[in-house]
C-alpha cells in the first residue's frame, strides 16, 4: 500500500511539472511579444538592446491603427448584443420547450463550433458575395454572429439547467406575468451565465482573424486584419504593441469573468 502512494505521489508531480511546461510553451511567446513591444530596436529583435515606448506611441498616432481597433469594437459590441439576446431566446426554447427535433436544432447551433473556421469562411464569402453583404458592417456583424452565437448558447444553456423553474412559477402564482417573472427573477438568476455569454462572444469577435480577412475590405478592416496585413508588409515593433493591447484586453476580461464566477460561487 506504501509503494502504491508512493507511486502516485511520483506520478502528481511528474504531471504537475508536464502542466507547468505546457504552459509555459504557451505562455512564452506572448511574454515574447510584450517585450519586443517595448524594445528600442526598429527591428524585432529578442532580447531588445533596449526600452522605449515609442512604439505605443506611434501605435496611437496613427489614424490606420485606431479606425481598424474603432471598427473591431463596434463589430464586438454589436455581435454581443445580438448574441446574448439570440442566445438567451434560443436556450429558452432548447431547454424549456418540448417539441421534436430539439437536440438536432442544439447541434444546429453548436455545429460553427465544429466545422474548421477556413471553410465556414469560404462558405460565408461565397454567400455574401451573392448577397451584395462582403465587405460590409453588416457582413461582419453576422460572420462573426455566426461563430459568436455557440457560445452565447452554451453559457446561457448552463445557467438556465441550473435555476429552478419552480422559483420562476412561484413568481406567476403571486401575481406576476410570465414575462414579468422572467424578467425579474429567471434572468436576475442567470446573470452570470449572460455575463459570460457577452464576455464569450465579445472575444470571439474580437480576436476573428480568418473571417474578417474574408470579409475585409480596403475601406472597412478589423484590428487583427490590420496586424496580419501590416505583418506582411512590414516588420516593425508596433506589430507587436498593437498584439500586446489585444492579449491585455482578452486578459482583463478573462479575469473579470473569473471574478465574475467566484462572486456567485460564494
């Protein structure tokens, strides 16, 4: 019996020390980014000679820069809004409704997650093309809805499973409407999973690269088509000051949606 903890005590660690070199070949080449981001060098060069924020700098002086992250944001938001409202309506009706073909219409919606980004893209250029919709705001907003909407679906799915609709009748029974009661106690109850939803399909739009190249035109581009397209052209460090704002704004809304959880774990 002692050899046999023995044994797993030697296997934790050795899974343990395999977990922290995964991430770290992970994490490592962002850590990268971020320093050449701040080094004096024109060229990208690690480990830079020197520091300097003039790449920022030259990041925000630029009208290109800013109009590509201005689009990239009113892309993101717009994709929230409709996702978390469409999403909210969708997991309604696949968790509370009882009709036939239900969990076909749930693999229906979840079916972006699965098929490779390269061929819905070709797809959706294809069809907006026919549409007169490439290269267009709404063009955008719908393509990354597309990949957004999954998991909106899955966040608010899980949130509404785990709140009890006996609390929601107990609403009507006292007087109130069933919109009534959904509005201020079933979607009190599943803020987090709304939350999440919302955070989930901001960053899907965000962070979009395939898509949006798909979907770029010369006068709209999102911020990662502009970094993909100047990194063709033009290896500078604010290549990589433009990805470091990208990871820290994926960052911080990570870290919001995990303080988010541990609020309602307690």
């Amino acid at each position: 019996m002692l050899l046999d903890f023995g044994k797993l005590g030697i296997l934790k660690w050795v899974l343990i020390t395999l977990c922290i070199l995964v991430a770290l070949f992970l994490i490592l080449p962002i850590l990268f980014i971020v320093a050449l981001s701040f080094g004096d060098s024109r060229w990208l060069i690690f480990p830079p000679p020197g520091w300097t924020l003039d790449w920022y700098r030259d990041l925000f002086a630029d009208p290109r820069w800013f109009e590509a992250a201005w689009t990239s944001a009113r892309i993101a938001l717009s994709v929230t809004v409709l996702s978390v409202v469409l999403g909210l309506l969708a997991s309604i009706a696949l968790v509370r409704g009882r009709f036939r073909g239900r969990e076909l219409l749930r693999a229906i919606f979840l079916m972006p997650m699965i098929l490779p980004v390269v061929i819905l893209a070709v797809a959706l250029y294809i069809l907006f093309l026919r549409l007169g919709l490439d290269g267009s705001f709404a063009g955008f907003v719908i393509a990354h809805l597309v990949i957004a909407l999954p998991f909106s679906i899955i966040a608010i799915t899980n949130a509404l499973e785990g709140f009890d609709p006996a609390i929601e009748q107990a609403a009507i029974l006292c007087g109130a409407s069933p919109w009534e009661a959904r509005w201020r106690v079933t979607f009190p109850a599943i803020s987090h999973g709304l939350f999440a939803a919302a955070i989930f399909s901001f960053l899907a739009s965000w962070d979009e690269v395939v898509l949006a190249i798909f979907m770029a035109s010369p006068m709209l581009q999102t911020l990662p088509v502009k970094v993909y397209t100047t990194l063709r052209q033009d290896l500078t460090p604010v290549i990589a000051a433009a990805s470091t704002l990208l990871v820290g704004l994926t960052l911080v809304l990570m870290i919001l949606a995990n303080r988010l959880g541990r609020r309602r774990s307690a």
